[in-house]
C-alpha cells in the first residue's frame, strides 16, 4: 500500500468512529433511561394520581396533559400550516410575498422556545386574557409547530405530480376544485406525516409551557381547556430540579422520562412507517 | 381521507368547546415557598382526606413566584418564607390585591456542613461573612485549608431573601452556587466536604449525613441548635423566623377553612411532623387579629 | 360566480400564508413593546455592558447582560467545537463511504436523536454527565459550561449532519468523476474536493445548529449550575440567557422594571438567533447558486 492509500484507509477510519460515536451517544442515552425507567413502568404508575407530595402513585395527569394540550396545538398548527403551503405551492409559485413568507418561515423555526414562551405570556394569557392554562399553552405550542407543519404540508404537495392538476383544469375545473378533489387527497397522508413529527416535538417541549399553562402539582385531573395542567416534560423538569426529595423521586424521574421518550418515539415512528408507505405506493 | 380528517377535527373542536363550558374547576390555588412546600402539600393532602370534593393546588417556585402570583392576581394564597417588601405590597394594593399575612409555623433556618468539616460553630457574623464572599477558606476559621463553597438558592426564594436582609445585610457572593430547591442544597453539602448551606429546619429533620451548626448571636453569646425546640420557641437560637401565607383580604369561604385546619391543633401536630415548629401563644393572637377573630 | 367564490378563496389562502410573517413581526414587535418600558429605568450602556446582573440586589438593582452573553457564547462555541468535526465527518462518512444498507440503519439512528426531547437530555446532563464530569476533572459538581457544551453538542448533531449531508450530496458528479479520473483517491477527492466544493453548504448547516444551541433552554438550565456571575472557564457554574428567562420570569410580578428587562434580554435573544439564521440563509442560497 503506497501513502496515498494508507492515507485513504487511516481518514475513513476517522469517519468510521465518527458514525461510530454518534451511534455510541444513542445507545447510553437510550440505555441508561431504558435500564432505570422501565423498573418504575407500571399499570399504577401509568394511571394513578401522584400521592405524598408526589413521592409515590403515578404520573396520569401529565399524560392527561400532554395529550390534551398537544391536541390543542394540532387544531392550530395542521390546518394553518396546510394553508400556507396550499398558498405557497398552489396559488402563486415565486413572487416577493412567497419569498417573504418562506423567510418568515425559515425565521420561526429558528426563534428560541423560550421566546415563544414570552409572546406566549404576553399575548395569549395577559392581553388576551385566557390566562395561565392548557389553551394558552396549546396556542403557543401551535405557533411554534407552524413552520414544521407548513414545511412538511408543502413537502407533500410538491410530490404530487403536475399532471393530476393539469388533468383537472384540463376538464374544466376552476383552481379550488382541482386542488380539493386532484391534489389534496393524495397530498394530504404526506402532509400528516409531517405534521405527526411536528406535534411529537410539540409533546416534548417544556420552555413554551413554563409560564403559560403547566403546573407543579394538581390533585385532579383537567376537565375544561382553562385551567393549568401538569404535563410530562415539565414534570420531568421539576422531578430533577425542583421537588423537595429529588434523590428519593430520581426513579419516578426517570420512569416520566421513559414515558416521554416512549411517546415521542410513537410518534416518530407511526410517521416514518407512514412515509415508508407512501414512498411504496409512489413507486408502483 | 380529507373528509375523515375534516370531521375530526370538527369532532374535537366540538368537543373541547363542550368540555370548555364546563365551570373552571373549584380550588385552593397555593403557591410559592419551597420551604413550606413540603408541609402545605402534606396539610392539604390530610384537609382533602377530610373533606372531600375540595381541591387544594400546591406548587411551588420560591417565596417571590408565589408572592408575584398573588399580586397577579394567580394563586388565592401565597406560602412565603420571608416577608412581603414594602414594593410588593404597594404593588398589590395597586392593583387591587389587599394582602393579610397569617403565619403557620415557625422555622429556625439551619446552616449546614458536612460531616467529614471540623468547624460545628459559628457566630451570625461569621456567617454573613462567609454568604458574603469575604471569608474563603475554612482555615480563616480555624477549619482545614479547603476553599469554601457556597451553596444557597435564587433569589424567588424567601430564604435566600431572608438570609440576604437578616443576616448577611448585603449581596451574596457572586460565586455562591444557586440551586433550584432546599434538597438540592442538602444533596449537595452531603457530597461536598467543603460546602456550607442554608435550609429550612423542616429538610434535616431526618438527615444524618450532616453537620447542622450551632449558632451565636454574637462572638461570647451562647451557642444553640436550631434543632432544639425551646431555643427556637424563645428566640434564643438566632435565626428564627415566621412561617407566613399571604391572603387577598380577610380570608373566607373555602380558604378560610383551610387555614383554619392549618392552624387546629391536627394541623400544628403535622408541622411538628415535618419538622417545624408549632406557633407560639403572640402568634396566634396575631393570626386571629389577622382572621378577624 | 364561481370566479368571484374563487378569488374569495384565493384571498382566505393568501391571508393564511401572510399569517407566518404576522407572527414573526409579531413576537418581534411584542418583544420590543414589552422590553422598551425597562430602558425608561435601565440605561442601554449598562445593560450591554455591564458585567453585574442582579435585579434583586440589596444595595442596587443591576441588569447587565454580559455574563449573560458570555455564558451563551461560552456553552454554544464548546457545542460546536465537538460537534462540527464529529459532525461533518458523520456526513462525509454517510455520502461518500457508506453502503446503502448502512446509510438506511444510519439514517433513523439521527433522526431518533434529533426526536430526543431537550428536557430528558437536561436529565442525563445532571444524572449522567455530571457525575462523569466531577469524577474526572475532581470537582464536587458536574454542572458546568462543559456539561452544557457537551449536551449542545449532541442536540446540534442532528442538524449538522443531515445538512452537510445534504450539502455533499448536491457537489455535481462531474467534480468526483474528474478527480478521480485524474487519479485521486476517493480521501483525497473527498477532502481537497468535495468538501471545499460544499463548504458554503456545511457552513450554513453549522450556522443552523448553532443558532439552534443560542436558543436551547431547558437543556442548559439543567446541566449548567445557574450562578449568574462572569464565568472563569468551562468548569464553572454559568447562566445562559435563556436560563435567566426561564429562572427569573416565574418570579417577577409582572409590569415591573425586572420584568420588563427579561424581555429585554429575549429580544436579544431574537435578534442574535434572527441574525444567525439570516447569515446561514445567504450562505445557503450562494451554496445552491454555485451547485447549479
């Protein structure tokens, strides 16, 4: 082997520790949750209220309240987020309002949560007066989805071929019915799939929600959109920072985290098996 | 596909509006201390038992979220380790909020150390000079020569505030490590041979993993242990204080009520429970003036 | 009357599509309404550049911002010291040497770690890093700037890697065709080649993921210590921006000057992150300009 080559084989070794450590990382993180988590997954600690100051009993409120808040976040962020890409990919391909909303889109997705977190308080719970609860947290959490689902909806547009449209305007179709009957329902599972990613990073996130809506502890479960909620990242949070036994409610800590991570991962995949599908049914 | 989607969600829509009109829930919204997280938790988990169909809210996020909370008008009580400034009374009136104070139980804050520091004594100066960054090294008290590390908490909590205006008369030590609640401060001093924190008396109550230091008043006065209850009933041990809730006005309906229980006899034997002291004879008058009894 | 139902329509799609530059002017806006109020008290000179904050203080209120910034740059510049190598050479690895059966294990292996909420790697930050970290280095705390920079890292990763993947995959054929044509090897085609051809790409990707670690907030909250003085180095306890947000907000009343300079100090936040993510933009644009 002349120096070139051995040089050749020592840099792809560099990269091959590289993918190496990346799939190293994954494997603590997901084994050290996993290891110390799943001791704590019960029937009881899936839908039992906490007890004694949250030592014992489970964690159903939070699982309560990351669903019911996500859904919130979904009725903001899907159908809004179609719209823009309908507009963006339907109506008027490229002029200066189209590129002065892609920026403003590319510009969301890059703005802090915790930020969202502040327009959040200002708008939503005090000019608007809804107050410290499950809408205004849902609000805010839709507003940090919108650029994920508008990406993911204009994805799922442009799959669809020009011929489907073309076909239809071609038999005399105005431009709102060949997008509701030629393009929209072959668009629409791909728009779900992203918009399904959208939302599990939505359930994770815990900076939007800290001051609009979550709450360290309630003895009930919410029945009505205005009140607080406990949900499972910020209970996550409080369970390692903020109780007042923090090593005797590590192991609850790390059942919450499983959970979460569990959930999520859901998510992810029922979206990545959608799109696998999809990809599927293109191909034939 | 499209259909099914739209009728869903118009099925949730529905829904949710349903639910909304469904009357906010009833309850006790408590809020603030993380020092008397622990036992309001403990009180309106036992007033719940009792009287069912009540819902008391605890949360926490120190002495000033929950004060800042009631000027807000978002909690109807707020649990505070220290007392309410002057601004944040001005504050609350301001804005409508008329604050009365009723006080449930007594604290003596306690300094601690780890076990393997040789140093068990200090005066409230010292302290202060130590919380302040102006002592550095144990050796400067006669300990071993190990730099000091300071452990206390942000400045939402009503011990860092109370410590800060009675003791320290100045600004923490820049370095002094902020941590998120009383039990962090305890883990950390456990593992720290080095360290110095302060707490509520309610979080070393069943802790062997530490020094809790005797205090003195003043270099040659007596030093006593925030553990025992007579010094810290006849003010002997120096760093006393009330145990205080904030309410909007004279308390009534259901908060009165568990105030009320807070105060009975069953709930003072839960605070002695959990560590605290019960309330001493010139602070129940004060609560009753305070009750309008 | 259909053109007139139709130009309705056209006109209900339009104003949706308006709404993303609405809200983005919007939390603009609202920021700068909500922080001027704090500058009525606070001058702008003292809250740029003065090294003390402490809105609390016993003798004086102080509000300045550095330590503040510094902390931000501090955990965020660690982030992509570990990252950007790690990264790029993740990337390259995925377009020039994998199979595809690699490529397909490889590829949800990233996406799961992008899926991983900030909060649970908060969690192993103080549960799992920082024991490693104080073991290490003999300190009696693992919460520090390098437990931070090292959770950044992984949160950055992702990004960082399917953009530079990107990036190389858009280098024409045409430039590895010649190259090796010319008789390089595939290494020396990648790193005298393909990488200087993509660079625009894999800056912007960069850029991208640490504009994303600016922003983190629940990850540095945890795993960081909180002390809000001038940090001394990576092994101090330090308090990024988003910390201070997310510390301080719970506990102000609102309307107060406090309250009003923790908007300030998320309208800088905005700003820097905006700023990020518009230089990443140009440069993406320049990189697909040239690919063409």
């Amino acid at each position: 082997m002349n120096k070139k080559h051995l040089k050749e084989f020592m840099g792809f070794m560099l990269l091959r520790i590289c993918i190496g450590i990346i799939g190293l990382i994954l494997i603590i993180i997901l084994y050290d949750i996993i290891s110390k988590g799943a001791g704590k997954i019960s029937w009881e600690f899936l839908t039992a209220m906490p007890r004694k100051g949250m030592t014992e009993g489970g964690i159903l409120p939070a699982i309560v309240g990351t669903f019911m808040v996500t859904v919130i976040t979904a009725i903001l962020a899907v159908p809004l987020g179609m719209g823009c890409a309908i507009y963006l990919n339907e109506y008027v391909k490229d002029n200066k309002i189209t590129r002065l909303i892609r920026m403003s889109i590319r510009n969301l997705s890059g703005v802090p949560s915790i930020v969202y977190g502040l327009f959040g308080v200002v708008l939503f719970v005090q000019l608007m007066h809804i107050g410290t609860c499950i809408l205004a947290a849902g609000l805010t959490l839709g507003l940090m989805t919108l650029p994920w689902t508008i990406t993911a909806s204009e994805e799922a547009l442009k799959n669809v071929p020009n011929s489907y449209r073309d076909g239809a305007l071609a038999l005399g179709a105005s431009k709102w019915q060949a997008i509701r009957t030629n393009v929209l329902p072959y668009a629409v599972p791909g728009m779900l799939t992203g918009t399904i990613l959208g939302l599990a990073r939505a359930a994770g996130e815990t900076a939007p929600i800290l001051f609009t809506g979550a709450a360290f502890y309630l003895p009930f479960l919410p029945k009505s959109l205005f009140t607080q909620f406990m949900a499972l990242p910020y209970h996550l949070y409080i369970m390692s920072t903020q109780h007042h036994a923090i090593a005797k409610v590590r192991p609850i800590a790390y059942g919450t985290a499983l959970v979460l991570i569990v959930l999520v991962f859901t998510m992810n995949l029922s979206a990545i098996i959608l799109r696998y599908q999809l990809r599927k049914r293109r191909m034939e | 596909m499209k259909k099914y989607i739209r009728n869903l969600a118009l099925l949730v829509s529905v829904l949710s509006f349903a639910v909304t009109n469904v009357f906010a829930q009833e309850m006790i919204q408590v809020k603030g201390s993380d020092t008397l997280i622990n036992l309001v938790q403990r009180l309106s988990e036992s007033y719940m038992e009792e009287n069912p169909g009540k819902f008391i809210a605890v949360t926490g996020g120190g002495s000033g979220t929950g004060i800042a909370a009631l000027i807000n008008g978002k909690c109807d009580i707020a649990n505070a380790s220290r007392l309410m400034k002057d601004k944040e009374i001005a504050q609350a009136q301001d804005g409508g909020i008329n604050p009365k104070r009723i006080v449930v139980a007594i604290d003596g804050l306690c300094v601690i150390t780890n076990l393997k520091n040789r140093i068990s004594k200090l005066t409230v100066d010292e302290v202060g000079k130590i919380f302040r960054g102006e002592i550095t090294n144990w050796k400067e008290l006669g300990g071993d020569d190990v730099s000091i590390t300071l452990y206390g908490r942000q400045s939402n909590s009503g011990t860092y505030e109370f410590l800060k205006d009675m003791v320290l008369k100045g600004d923490y030590s820049s370095r002094m490590r902020r941590m998120n609640g009383n039990a962090q401060i305890v883990e950390a001093v456990k593992q720290d041979i080095s360290g110095i924190g302060y707490v509520g008396v309610g979080y070393v109550k069943e802790e062997k993993g530490l020094t809790v230091l005797n205090i003195a008043s003043q270099a040659g006065s007596e030093y006593s242990s925030p553990l025992n209850l007579n010094d810290v009933k006849t003010g002997k041990y120096p760093i006393t204080r009330p145990l205080n809730q904030y309410i909007n006005g004279t308390p009534k309906g259901d908060a009165r009520d568990f105030i009320l229980f807070e105060l009975s006899e069953q709930g003072q034997k839960i605070v002695e429970e959990e560590g605290f002291f019960s309330l001493p004879d010139e602070y129940r008058e004060f609560n009753n003036k305070a009750l309008g009894i | 009357m259909t053109n007139l139902k139709e130009r309705i329509i056209h006109g209900i799609f339009l104003i949706n599509g308006l709404l993303v530059v609405i809200v983005l002017l919007g939390i603009f806006g609202l920021l700068v309404f909500t922080a001027i109020p704090a500058f009525k008290e606070i001058r702008i000179g003292e809250f740029l550049f003065s090294t003390n904050w402490n809105p609390t203080s016993y003798v004086k209120p102080a509000y300045g911002i550095v330590p503040m910034l510094v902390s931000t740059f501090m955990v965020t510049l660690g982030a992509l010291f570990i990252a950007i190598p790690l990264g790029i050479g993740t990337a390259a690895y995925l377009s020039d040497v994998a199979n595809q059966r690699v490529r397909e294990i490889a590829k949800p292996i990233i996406e799961i770690l992008a899926g991983i909420p900030s909060v649970v790697i908060g969690f192993l930050g103080i549960v799992l890093v920082g024991p490693f970290i104080s073991k290490i280095f003999g300190l009696h705390n693992g919460l520090n700037a390098l437990n931070g920079a090292i959770l950044l890292a992984v949160m950055a990763l992702p990004t960082i890697i399917s953009l530079s993947e990107d990036a190389l995959k858009s280098v024409p054929n045409a430039y590895q065709h010649a190259s090796l044509a010319l008789g390089a090897t595939h290494w020396q085609t990648l790193v005298r080649v393909k990488i200087p051809a993509a660079l625009s790409g894999i800056i912007a990707a960069v850029m991208l993921g640490m504009g994303r670690a600016i922003g983190e907030t629940m990850t540095v909250l945890m795993a960081t210590g909180c002390a809000p003085a001038m940090p001394r180095g990576f092994l101090d306890s330090v308090r990024t921006m988003t910390s201070t947000i997310a510390i301080e907000l719970g506990e102000v009343p609102y309307n107060t000057t406090h309250y009003y300079a923790l908007f300030g100090v998320g309208l800088t936040l905005f700003i820097i992150t905006f700023f990020v993510n518009m230089v990443s933009d140009i440069i993406l644009h320049k990189h697909e300009r040239l690919m063409k």
